[in-house]
C-alpha cells in the first residue's frame, strides 16, 4: 500500500507567527505614516524635528505678547467671615465698596469671595459670592529682613516670666522677641517654611498653658508668632507706618479696620478710653449700628469716620447721618 505524501500544509503554529509578524508590520507602518505626516509645507514633521536641536526644545515666549488683550493679571479680593450679625454687617459694606472700586476705569479689581467658616448657608448667600467651608473641630482651634507692625499692646518684657518657659535665657535677652504679631508681615517664602511648624507648636503650648491662654486671650497666637520668630533668630523691621490705625493717613500702606474712633468734644484722641464722641465696630456686635450717628467733634479728621459710616449708609442697613450734628 502506497501512502500519500502531505505536501502544501503548513503546521498551525507557522501561520500564528506568520499572523503576529503581519500585524507589527503593518501596526509599524501606519505609526511612522501618522507621525511624519505632512505639515502642509511640503516637508515631512520628521523633517523638521530632525533639524531642531534637542537643546532648543523649550516652550518660548510668544512673539506677539504685546498684542495680547488686557494682559494684566486682576487681584482677587478673600475676606474670612462666620454668620453672625458682626460681621455680616461689615462684609456687606466691604462688598459694596469692592463692587464700587472694581467698575472705576483702570481698576485691578478682579473676583471676591467670602470665605464663609459656619459650615452652613446664611442670608448672605445670594447677596456675595460665598464659599462655605466647615469650621475646625472643637479644640483644633488654638489653632532679606521681613517687615512687621509694632502692635503697643504686644509686650514681651511686660510678660517675660510667663514667655520665659517656651524662650528659656539661654536662648537670649527678652528685646529678641519683636512687639509684633503674624499680620501684619512681609517675609520671605523660605523663612515662613523655617517658622511656621515652631510657630504652631508654640500656639499649641501657649493654649494648654492656662496662665498663658488667661493673659494672651486673641493675640495669643500674635506672640506665639513672635516667640517661635525669635526661636529661629529672625528679626523684624519694625515699620511704624506700616498701616493706619487712626485718622491719621498720612503714608500708611494699610489701613487696620479695627480701633474704634474715640475724641473728645475739643478733638483730641483719647486712644485707649472711650471718647465723648465714639464710633466702635465692637460696639455693635449683635446688629448693624443705630440711626441718627452723629459727626465728629470739630477738628477731627472726618475721613476715615465719614467713609465708614457712608458706607452703611448707603449699603442700606437701616439707620443714616445726622448730618451738622457736631455732638
């Protein structure tokens, strides 16, 4: 019996290799056809990138920047804020004057958001752009040169025996502690990176020291800032000028919305004791303040006053000037 030879089959195993090679070289092809596709000069990319040196490979700053359209880069207004009386008030008139200041020409004024810390909507929320955020659980809380505001009522040397037990002597004299607080600041990046994990370490002590937490009250983490700059052997310029907290412009850069304006009726300030004519934001804690405010003394400065108390005016919060009124 003659068997019959096979001839002409190829085994199951070649025509898989045989498939696979197929595929990466047609996969192969069409890649380098999409990659060096024309740019529609005539040349291929692959050409291109051929001729430009690696070295040159770096995002350049464009030609026509010049011509860009309004290229200046607006200031974006923050203000802090919880839900109670006191300070909606005050947001209110901060928001009308940002609006007021945003429309004049050539303004810089750019976006404003109410940070809101009450974790939950007020009635402001439709009046101001409002991101609300959740407040920190109970106890969390305590929550070349740089510049800074000589606070008078930041006294290191006033309360050196208690400030001695987170800055011992040996470290140095008391004056090594600037009369200063964490705001106003002007301070490098990299010295802010040094002080700020001394600064809340110290925050945390000062709270749990119930002497220190008594004395310091609100300012406590000012002299923690103060202590834990001292610690790291950074000192301040102390700049006076820094900002405005009276009726006295003159060159300040800042104005600090917190004091309120004590005079007597002849016009002198009385810093430090409620004056026979007084206007004080604290005064006014549970509601915007009442009608019929009358103007300062003559011989008071009235800018500051009259801008402030314009404003709530003008914001609507119930009540207006008696305008001549000089007691």
């Amino acid at each position: 019996m003659i068997r019959r030879k096979k001839t002409g089959q190829a085994s199951p195993l070649f025509m898989v290799l045989l498939a696979l090679g197929f595929f990466f070289v047609t996969y192969n092809l069409l890649t380098m056809i999409i990659h060096n596709r024309s740019d529609g000069s005539g040349r291929w990319v692959a050409d291109i990138v051929d001729s430009v040196s690696l070295t040159n490979l770096i995002i350049q700053r464009p030609e026509n920047v010049e011509s860009i359209k309004n290229p200046k880069l607006p200031f974006h207004v923050a203000v802090t804020a919880t839900n109670d009386p006191y300070m909606k008030w005050q947001c209110r008139i901060m928001y009308y004057w940002y609006k007021k200041v945003k429309d004049m020409p050539g303004s810089e004024i750019g976006g404003f958001t109410r940070i809101l810390s009450s974790g939950k909507p007020d009635n402001l929320m439709d009046e101001i752009p409002t991101f609300m955020v959740d407040p920190l659980p109970e106890g969390a809380d305590r929550g070349e040169y740089p510049v800074g505001f000589p606070f008078s009522y930041i006294k290191p040397a006033q309360h050196e025996r208690i400030i001695r037990r987170f800055y011992p002597e040996e470290k140095g004299p008391i004056t090594d502690i600037d009369p200063i607080g964490n705001s106003p600041v002007i301070i490098k990046k990299s010295l802010v990176e040094n002080i700020a994990p001394t600064w809340m370490d110290i925050s945390f002590r000062l709270k749990d020291d119930l002497e220190a937490d008594k004395t310091f009250g609100w300012v406590l983490e000012m002299y923690a800032y103060a202590i834990a700059s001292a610690l790291h052997g950074v000192k301040h310029i102390l700049l006076k000028d820094f900002m405005i907290q009276d009726l006295n412009v003159g060159k300040k850069f800042i104005i600090h919305y917190t004091y309120g304006c004590d005079y007597s009726l002849m016009g002198e300030l009385t810093y430090g004791k409620t004056g026979e004519w007084s206007f004080d934001k604290r005064s006014y804690l549970d509601g915007p303040p009442p009608r019929n405010l009358s103007l300062p003394p003559p011989g008071v400065p009235e800018s500051v006053v009259a801008i402030v108390i314009e404003s709530v005016t003008i914001v609507g919060l119930g009540f207006h000037i008696t305008l001549g009124s000089q007691a």
